[in-house]
C-alpha cells in the first residue's frame, strides 16, 4: 500500500469539498455528489466499474480466486464542517488496496463501498444505506423525513436516482 498516495487523495478530496471551517460533504447534495464524481475519477484508472446500488451505494468489485468475498471502505459524506478523515479516510484506504490488486486475481474477492448517508446530518437517520444493504431499514420509519430546509428525505433521494421504495433491494 502507498499510504503517501492515500493521503495525497484525501488531501485532493479535502480541496475539492471542504472550506476553511472543514468537509461539507453533506448526502444528497451537491458537494457529496462532487466527492462522487472525484471518487469515479479515480476508479477509472483501475478499469472497474462503479455498481450502485438500490440504496445509492457505491460497489467496486475485484473477482478473486474464490467467492469468499472481503469487504471495505466507509463513506464519503460527512457531517457540515466535519473531519477531513471522516469516512473518507477509509474510502481512500479501500481504493489503495484496490490499486494494488488492480489487474490481478486475488485470493478472495474484493469489494470497495462507499455508504450513501451514513453521518445522516441532514435527515436525522444515521446509517441509511447500510441499514438498507443489511436488510434492518424500515422504509416506513424514514419516509416522512425532511431536511432543515424542507426537503423531504425521498425527493432528495430522487434528485440522486434513488427511490425509496427500492432501497429495500440494496441487499447484497
């Protein structure tokens, strides 16, 4: 692992979604879904894909030798003026050891994720899109969810190409 290149990207990120005060890389925004698109930029590179899914997080797999699979990363939202760490730092580890299998066949599967809303500064409900991938989400007890601005929880999710009659189907 290059654990000077993880920190150069976190670095990168941090530049790109943060102000003087720290991350503002809240779910469902615009600054997120920049972190989003940064986030593509560098698994294209790799040649892999980016697979969301139901619940709006993001899946990187390596095929490995056996189905055994391993599983890391973290999140790339954050709470407003959070750590430049936060969640991100296991992300960007995640992509490191993806760099290094990149163009090999490792012994088990490997799968980098990227949670979707997983501080939930914006919505009050931590944990969304894990909750969802682990099957332990009741739709019924996020529906009526809004923001401090009004934004109800599924129009914002809309906005990002989610439904919350879907995320029920993140399981994976």
């Amino acid at each position: 692992m290059n654990a000077s290149r993880v920190i150069a990207d976190l670095k990168e990120l941090a530049a790109r979604t943060s102000t003087p005060e720290g991350a503002q890389r809240l779910a469902w925004g615009p600054v997120w879904r920049d972190a989003r698109e940064w986030f593509k930029s560098k698994i294209a590179p790799l040649g892999l894909q980016i697979e969301p899914d139901s619940a709006g997080n993001n899946w990187v797999t390596i095929p490995g030798a056996s189905s055994k699979t391993v599983i890391v990363g973290s999140h790339l939202d954050s709470v407003p003026n959070g750590g430049w760490l936060d969640g991100a730092l296991g992300v960007t580890a995640a992509l490191e050891a993806l760099r290094a299998h990149a163009g090999t066949t490792p012994p088990v599967t490997l799968k980098l994720v990227d949670w979707a809303d997983e501080e939930g500064a914006r919505f009050g409900r931590t944990l969304l899109g894990s909750s969802a991938a682990a099957g332990s989400l009741n739709i019924s007890d996020v529906r009526g969810l809004t923001d401090r601005q009004g934004t109800r929880l599924p129009d914002a999710l809309q906005e990002n190409g989610v439904s919350i009659d879907r995320m029920r189907d993140a399981r994976k």
